[in-house]
C-alpha cells in the first residue's frame, strides 16, 4: 500500500451519540492526520499523524462496543483524513460489517472528491462498503454555516447505497 494512504494508526478522539455527524444519532471517529492542509480548517489540530491513541484491538473493541445500542443509527468517519489513513479506515469499516452487516450506516468525509477515488484503486473498493460519502476540501471563500453535514459549498453529500 502507497504510504501516502496508510497513516500512521492514530484516533483523535471517539465521541458517542453524535447528532451532527450525519443522520441519526451516530459514533464518531476522528482520526489523526490530513495532509490536504485547507486554509481555514476547523480541525488543523488533529493533522498531526501521531496526535492521539493509537488504533488497536483495544480501542476497535470499545467502537463496536458503543455502535452496539439500538439506538444508534451507525458510525462517521472523519479527520483528520480517513483516506489518508487506511490502515485505520479499512480495518474499522471491515469489523462495523462483520459485526453489523447492513443494520447501521457507515457515513465517511473525505477531502478527496468521489471521481478521485473511483479512479484511484486503492481508495475505489471503500466505495462499496460505506453508505455516505461527504467529500472535497474544506474551501474557506465557500464557506457556509448553516450547510447540514458539511463546511463549504463545494463539497457533496453522496448517498452510494439506494
Ligand atoms: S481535508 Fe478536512 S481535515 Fe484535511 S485540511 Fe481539509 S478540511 Fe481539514
């Protein structure tokens, strides 16, 4: 795997019963790193790629232990950059589907727009196992506050699942 993709392992924070980060009230992960660098970024505090916890069994477990409630409709993936760190991202996705299967939605935010990721081949099979892919960088002269789910203008809200 390109290393500009792996990561370096690191959660930011987890929050739970999250009512922003997505539809439902959802878990939310953050994790560390991003090197898009947007002016203007809301959270240029988690760039860092070794600020936080490191990803491991541990940490996995407690996630699936707090999605495991009735109420929560899924869990939200953001940075940091997801995509920038797959060696989090993957492992997370494939273990909420192997517990969850199709019960509970898998929101991700992405700097990168969806028609990168679907030429590129390493990013392109995430497609297939996340519901909703909010994409494109934070672009601060398109900034807009009361936009649900996302920052600025440019960026979309793509429902992958019918
Ligand atoms: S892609 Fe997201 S986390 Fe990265 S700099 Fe841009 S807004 Fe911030």
């Amino acid at each position: 795997m390109s290393n500009c993709y792996e990561g370096h392992q690191h959660v930011a924070k987890v929050m739970k019963d999250v009512v922003t980060d997505g539809e439902g009230v959802r878990i939310s992960v953050y994790v560390s790193g991003c090197r898009f660098h947007c002016p203007d970024c809301f959270n240029a505090s988690i760039w860092d790629f070794q600020k936080g916890r490191l990803y491991d069994q541990s940490l996995e477990d407690e996630i699936m232990s707090l999605l495991d409630k009735p109420y929560i409709s899924g869990l939200s993936i953001l940075g940091g950059e997801p995509l920038q760190n797959l060696a989090i991202t993957k492992p997370l996705i494939k273990a909420f589907r192997n517990k969850f299967k199709n019960t509970k939605t898998i929101w991700l935010w992405s700097g990168y727009m969806l028609e990168y990721i679907q030429n590129d081949a390493q990013l392109k099979p995430l497609l297939n196992d996340i519901d909703v892919l909010v994409d494109g960088p934070f672009v601060a002269h398109l900034k807009k506050l009361d936009l649900p789910f996302r920052g600025s203008l440019n960026q979309r809200i793509h429902y992958l699942k019918p």
